[in-house]
C-alpha cells in the first residue's frame, strides 16, 4: 500500500465515523485539518511492509489534535521528527480547546511514548524502518467545556458503532500493510484487536492518567522497545 492509498483510508476512515449520529459536542478528525505534518511523516518515514505496528487509542488533544501526528506534542514532533507545518482548524472548534498547532502546550503521552523511541533510535528513519504507528479510532471527542471524552467513554450504541468502523479498518489495515505485529498502546486497543489478530502484544499507555505510566517509562519501556524492535 503506498502513501496516498493509506492516507485515502484514514480519511475516509474519519468521514464513516463523522457520519455517526454522535453525542458529543465538538469531533474533530485531525487529518482533515492538520493533514500536512501528516503527510510530511508520510513522505519522510513511510515504509512498507509494516512488520511492527503501533496502534493507540485515540487522538490527545493536546498531540495529533494539534500537530496531526500520533502522540505528536509539538516539542517532539519539532525536535525529534524534525517535522513543523501549517495547520488549520476543525470545522465545528470547541472555544475551550482551540488548536494552536505548534504552538501547542507540550503532551505528557507524547513527551513520553517518543521519549522512548528516541532512547532506543537516534533517528526517527531507523524507528519508522521497523514499525509504523496509527490510532485505533481517529476521532477526538470533546464534551462542551474542551474535556477529552475517551471513545471507551462513549455512549454504549455509539462506541459500538465507533468500534466496529474502528475494527473493519483496523483489519484491513493490518492487512494490507503486511503486519506481523500488533503493539497495542493501552487495554482498549489491545482488548480490541487481540480478539481478530493473535500476535498483538500490550504496552502501557504513556498517560499521567495512568499510574503505572509514569514508571514505566522512566525504568522498563527503552528496554520493551528494544526486546520488541530489535
């Protein structure tokens, strides 16, 4: 699958899932307005087969909602990625969670997930050589005062809605991608895609929400990513 044909995928991927009668205020899809930065990982990093892939939950709202890059705080994307781009704004934007893109507060899951990988690769082009990362559903959803709302959080016939786009994609993907390996970034991806792919491993999500996190990737997760990676 080349670059363009992904990319077609992960947005018609957000158009099928905006199409939901959804509950929540604001629903932003970051590749319709943050999709250059995007795109430059595409053209920078993309490789395929893609033996190892990385899947988190859902856009933050202070990473891919800003900068359209998984677990993407401005500061890494900036420093380690090395990829700084215009982005635009969502359609219907919450006035308490505008995107600033780059100009964005740090993320505390992104600092840390790529805090990590740039421990065990000097280069993102030797990490992307080895692995790829998406988002189990590419939405982000926000109650009326900017608060995130998890896709697990969602109402109960939305978040199976959400969830069986999330999975028809997912299989696809995994598919058409060549993957050997699922490295699930939290229980609800994991929980999800270990049911129809076998060989999907648990890694812990970098979250400050989680307080398991924050030890893990202080002590353990240079040395996951390396048993895992290489």
């Amino acid at each position: 699958m080349d670059k363009n044909e992904l990319f077609s995928i992960l947005r018609e991927e957000e158009e099928r899932m905006l199409s939901l009668p959804l509950s929540a205020p604001y629903v932003y899809a970051p590749l319709s307005y943050a999709y250059k930065p995007y795109l430059m990982m595409l053209d920078e990093y993309y490789t395929t087969p893609v033996k190892n892939l990385f899947v988190g939950l859902n856009p933050g709202p202070f990473g891919m909602a800003q900068t359209g890059i998984p677990f993407g705080s401005a500061g890494k994307v900036r420093s380690y990625l090395k990829i700084e781009s215009d982005v635009f704004h969502p359609q219907n934007e919450c006035p308490e969670r505008r995107v600033s893109g780059f100009l964005s507060r740090s993320e505390i899951s992104g600092e840390r997930f790529w805090g990590a990988v740039s421990n065990v690769f000097s280069s993102p082009a030797s990490f992307f050589e080895k692995a790829f990362i998406l988002n189990y559903v590419p939405l982000l959803f926000l109650n009326e005062r900017g608060a995130n709302i998890t896709p697990d959080k969602l109402k109960k016939d939305e978040r199976k809605k959400v969830f069986q786009i999330a999975d028809e994609y997912m299989k696809m993907l995994i598919d058409r991608l060549g993957v050997e390996r699922v490295i699930a970034i939290g229980r609800v991806p994991y929980c999800r895609i270990v049911k129809y792919f076998g060989d999907t491993i648990y890694m812990q999500h970098p979250s400050p929400l989680n307080r398991e996190s924050l030890a893990f990737y202080e002590k353990d997760a240079t040395a996951f990513l390396e048993e895992v990676l290489l």
